[in-house]
C-alpha cells in the first residue's frame, strides 16, 4: 500500500486542528486539483506497518487531542477504499468523540449505491465533503472548499 502523506498539525483541513492523512491515488483527474502529485497509485511512499501508531501518536500529541482528516488523491477510490476503512474504523473506535473529516471528488448519493465497505465508511464520518473540484468554480473564501459546487455534508442531518 502507498499513501501520499500525513501532517500531524493541520489547521487548513478542517475545524481546530487536525491530523490530516493523505491517500495515494486517484481516478479522478480534477483539472485545477490542489493535489495532483496525488493521482498516481503507484507514487507516494510505502505505507509504514505502524501507520496507525503513527497516527494515534499524533492526535493526543502534547496533550492535545485533535480531529482527523482524509484526503488525497481519492479516500473513496475502489483501490483506496479498504484502506480508508481500516484507518478510520481504528481512529473511530480509539477516539469515538472526535469529529472525523473526509473529502471525496464523488458525490455522497452515488457512493451510497456501491458496496459495503464504502457505506460502512461514509458512516465513520462525521462531515464529508463531496464533489469533484470544479476549476471554473474556484473560491479561495470558502471554508472547506475549493469549489463552489462542493458540499459539505453533516453526519445526523446530510446523511
């Protein structure tokens, strides 16, 4: 498996500060992506054994508990999606009460129609952001957002 990155305090990628890992790969292909170093599924680095112990370290790091973030490349893509699930179903059950953030260039009604694994993942969430980033669409004062098109759905009222 390769993953693109993790920063262990993000303040962009969601509310308050966050732990914010990025997957490798996408099939997307947004023109105008923020991340495009993030589309190949072979590029990024090797995911370490201890990724999760990587990741449980940096949300209580200095004794400050922090949310957690998905990106990329694509969470949600088919070659993603097994891990997606098995980093946030481990953040979800260690640290229940943080808000978990994930962005997808899909939209939430059609990820609804495919597996198991991938509903089971949209219910990890607390607030998804879904839809491709539309360049013609591009607002830097959104919160969340790169484009105007792009929701930003809460878990309990969205879905």
């Amino acid at each position: 498996m390769r993953y693109a990155g993790l920063i262990k305090n993000d303040m962009v990628n969601g509310k308050n500060i966050c732990v914010s890992f990025f997957v490798q790969g996408c099939n997307i292909h947004c023109p105008g992506c923020h991340n495009p170093q993030t589309w190949d599924f072979d590029g990024g680095e090797e995911l370490p054994k201890n990724i999760l112990d990587q990741i449980d370290s940096a949300i209580t790091a200095n004794g400050i508990q922090r949310n957690f973030s998905i990106l990329g490349g694509e969470p949600f893509a088919e070659q993603n999606i097994t891990l997606t699930y098995t980093i946030l179903s481990h953040v979800r059950q260690k640290f229940p009460d943080i808000t978990i953030y994930a962005w997808t260039g899909y939209k939430i009604e059609d990820l609804w129609k495919r597996d198991a694994i991938t509903k089971n993942t949209i219910k990890l969430v607390n607030v998804l952001i879904d839809g491709p980033f539309i360049k013609e669409q591009r607002d830097v004062t959104l919160s969340l957002r790169g484009s105007r098109n792009q929701r930003i759905l809460y878990k309990g009222k969205d879905f």
